[in-house]
C-alpha cells in the first residue's frame, strides 16, 4: 500500500475505533459517576443501555443515509458529533445530561462504523485483506485497552476524563479525514417528493421506533422491579406494553419491504436463528464480566481504578492473542469445535467465579478474566464462520446486519442481567449469583444444537 492509502487506513481506523473505545472505558468509570450523581447500580446502568441502544439503532441507519449523501460526509460528520459530544458530556451538571450526550456520542461514533469499512474496500484497492485487518486492529485493539486506558485517565484526573480523551483522538481524525478521504461520486438528487418519501420508507422510520420503544419499555419494567424489589402494577404494565410493541414489531417487519429487522430471512434460513442466539448468549457470558467485575473491585473490593484497570487489561489481551490462532483452528476443524471449546472456558471461568471468596487474592480473577478473554477470541471468528456457513451468498450483507443485531442485545441484555441481580449496589452474594447463572448459559452453548458443520468452513465469495 501507498503512504496515500495509510494515511487514509489511520485516519478511517482513528474514527472507527472511538465506538469500542468508548464502549469499554466506561466499564471502569460506572463506580465514580455513581458516587459522583448519587446513583444506584440500576440507574447508572442506563449509560451502558444508552450507548448500545442507540447503536443497535443509528449504524444500520446511517449506513443507508450514506447511500444518499455520501460516505465522507457521514464520516466527517460523525468526527464532529463525536467531538461536540464527548467535550460536553465532560462538563454534564447531572446524569440526565450525561445520558443525553452519551446518545449522541454514539450516534457520532456509529456514523463510522457505519462507513470505515466501506471507504476502505472502495478506495484501497491493493491488499484489501492486510488493511481490513489493520482496521480489525483498531476496533479490537481499544476494546482490549479500554478499561485500562479508563482506570489510567480516572486515577488521573476522574470519570470526566474518559470523555474528554475523545476530543483530541477524534481532533486529529478529523483534520487527517478532511485531508486524506475521497470525494464521493456525484449522488442523484431526488428532488421529487415521492422520491423522498420512498427514500425515508427504505430506512424504515416505524421499525426503528417499535424497536426502541419496545426494548426501552422492558427494560424499564424489568429495571423497576429489580430497584423496588416488588412488581408493582405500573412496572407490569410497562414490561408487558414493552412485549406488546416488539410482538408489533415483528408483525410490521414481516409486511415491510425493506425492514430494519429482515424476520423473513430467519424463517427462511432457520440456521441463522441458532447462530444468532449463540452470538447473543456469548455476548451475554462475555459482557457480564466486562462491565460487571470492574464495579464489584472496586465497590466490594475496595481496588483503586487503576488496578482494576491493570487486572481488565488480562481480559482484552487474551482476547487478541486467540483471534489469531481461532481463525487457524476454524479452518481445520470448523467452526462447531471451536465455539464449543470457547463456551467451555466461559463454563470454567464462570465455575472459577464462584470459587473466589470476600478475601480471596485479587490474582485470583487472572486466570478467570483470562478464559473470558480467551473465550471471546475465539468467539469473534468462530461465530462469523458459522454465520458464514449457514448464509448464501445473495443474504450475506443482511446476515452480517443481524449478526451486530445480536451482538448490541448481548450487551445491553448483561447489563439487564447485571442491574437485577445487584440493584442498588454491588455484593460479593451478587458476584456469586453471576457466576450461577454464567455457567447455567455457558453450559447450555458448550451442549447446544448445531449451528456449525464441525468441517472446515466454506466461506461464501463477497
């Protein structure tokens, strides 16, 4: 590749990596924002809910905007929401704020997500495999040191500061961005308002909203419960009004003719429901440590942030060093041995979690962050490979779509998971009853159904 097309991987790579980046400092900073608004554990947990909610929604959004306005525009654009957003949260005067901002914010970030791909495989034509694989980097690579970069900047300074490190990353991205991305090719005005209108319908305004709303209103129910103790009519009403607009949901996808959630793709291809609800559940076991063990060192513990981001950075290092080697593994035996031995470090790291007493040595979580982190490196390729190996070649785009569907409800669904079972704060009973139910989940995916062949995988051409 030339100096030309590096310049553009880093700038593309910068942006994209600010979604994971931010993602998974936060795990760390939940405990002072806590503490600085007054907070109990379910309600801060709505900065993680927030952040993935409106991801799950804005990526699949603004990558059919872009169509229409153009790739480098969105990204620009994203740069500067980003921007705006992460100097204000810094400044936030409550949590209401905070949540306000942390919505933008990853609405800015998934603007990039949505389009950093797709610039590079346009517009790097030579050795697409080496710099999509760079971009991999990026995004793995600050998910890996989120958590420790976070402790780092809170022992510095406090959680302020994980919002405002965005300003100069995304800074810089922009100025290299303005400089180094393409022009689009010319868009067709649809300057007639049918045109519009079909145009609008495309994104699917309604399904978006049924999606939200409906999730939001669970969620809600569930949360309420969980703070109160009790299910008070008001909570029941609004998990059961949640169930009802995602019934609704399913219904108004099945008509519509280009859906945001395509259901006619899972009743014809019923394999990909099993992978998908794989993906979901590894995303379950994995999140639920990842956002979870952070607050229980620090809140039960006692472990200053940047400790705790020293032990989490076991976790993201792992992760790394097994992605290498899994996609090796997938090649040779498939991809129905490898999710199993992923799922069976999760049963064991699970089992090892309730093994760890009120005064066990903080050394002890290593090993057991480190057959998460194991685990969802061998994940990461595994499950892409199965996915790949359930769908034909004309659905792949739709496939990918959902499968990021599902990894978004893995996330927010540990945080759900995390929220009831701690309430207002964090206990070692509660770490124990995790580790419970994480083995419970484990050992149901080391047993599953078939959603791999076991063979070597047969990856559709793109």
């Amino acid at each position: 590749m030339g100096t030309r097309s590096w310049m553009l991987l880093i700038a593309v790579g910068l942006g994209v990596m600010l979604n994971p980046l931010n993602s998974s400092m936060v795990s760390v900073a939940m405990p002072s924002i806590q503490q600085t608004f007054g907070l109990d554990f379910t309600t801060v947990s709505w900065i993680i809910f927030a952040f993935y909610l409106s991801s799950a929604a804005a990526q699949p959004i603004m990558g059919k905007i872009s169509d229409g306005i153009g790739r480098r525009r969105i990204f620009l654009i994203g740069l500067a929401v980003s921007i705006i957003a992460s100097f204000a949260a810094a400044l936030s005067p409550d949590f209401a704020w905070l949540i306000g901002l942390r919505i933008l914010q990853s609405i800015g970030t998934s603007m990039m997500i949505a389009v950093g791909m797709a610039i590079v495989r346009v517009h790097i034509t030579e050795k697409q495999g080496s710099a999509l694989a760079v971009l991999s980097v990026f995004l793995s690579g600050a998910a890996a040191i989120g958590p420790f970069a976070g402790g780092l900047l809170i022992h510095a300074w406090d959680w302020r500061a994980v919002f405002m490190v965005n300003v100069p990353v995304a800074g810089a991205a922009l100025l290299l961005a303005w400089r180094v991305l393409p022009q689009d090719a010319p868009q067709a005005k649809p300057d007639a308002y049918p045109l519009r209108w079909a145009w609008l319908k495309r994104i699917d305004p309604i399904g978006i909203l049924l999606f939200l709303s409906g999730l939001t209103m669970l969620m809600l129910g569930l949360l309420t419960s969980a703070s109160s103790g009790r299910i008070s009519v008001g909570s029941a009403g609004l998990g059961l009004a949640g169930i009802g607009l995602l019934v609704f949901l399913v219904r108004h996808e099945w008509r519509h003719t280009s859906p945001f959630i395509p259901v006619r793709v899972f009743v014809r291809y019923p394999a990909l429901i099993r992978v998908n609800l794989e993906f979901l559940g590894v995303n379950i076991l994995f999140y639920s440590i990842f956002f979870g063990l952070p607050s229980y060192l620090q809140q039960v513990r006692g472990v200053n942030e940047l400790y705790t981001g020293w032990l989490m950075l076991s976790l993201g290092l792992c992760s790394l060093l097994a992605a290498p080697f899994a996609g090796r593994w997938v090649d040779r035996f498939g991809s129905r041995p490898v999710i199993r031995a992923s799922a069976l470090l999760m049963a064991l790291a699970s089992l090892g979690l309730l093994g760890i007493g009120p005064h066990s040595s903080l050394l002890g979580f290593i090993p057991i962050l480190a057959a998460f982190g194991l685990a969802n490196g061998l994940n990461g390729v595994a499950m892409q490979a199965a996915l790949f190996e359930h769908s034909p070649v004309e659905i792949v785009g739709v496939a990918s779509g959902l499968f990021n569907t599902s990894r978004y409800l893995g996330t927010i669904l540990s945080s759900l998971l995390l929220a009831v079972l701690m309430g207002g704060t964090f206990t070692h009973e509660g770490l124990g009853w995790l580790g419970f139910i994480l083995l419970l989940i484990a050992l149901r995916l080391t047993w599953t159904g078939k959603s791999g062949n076991g063979r070597k995988s047969r990856l559709p051409n793109p």
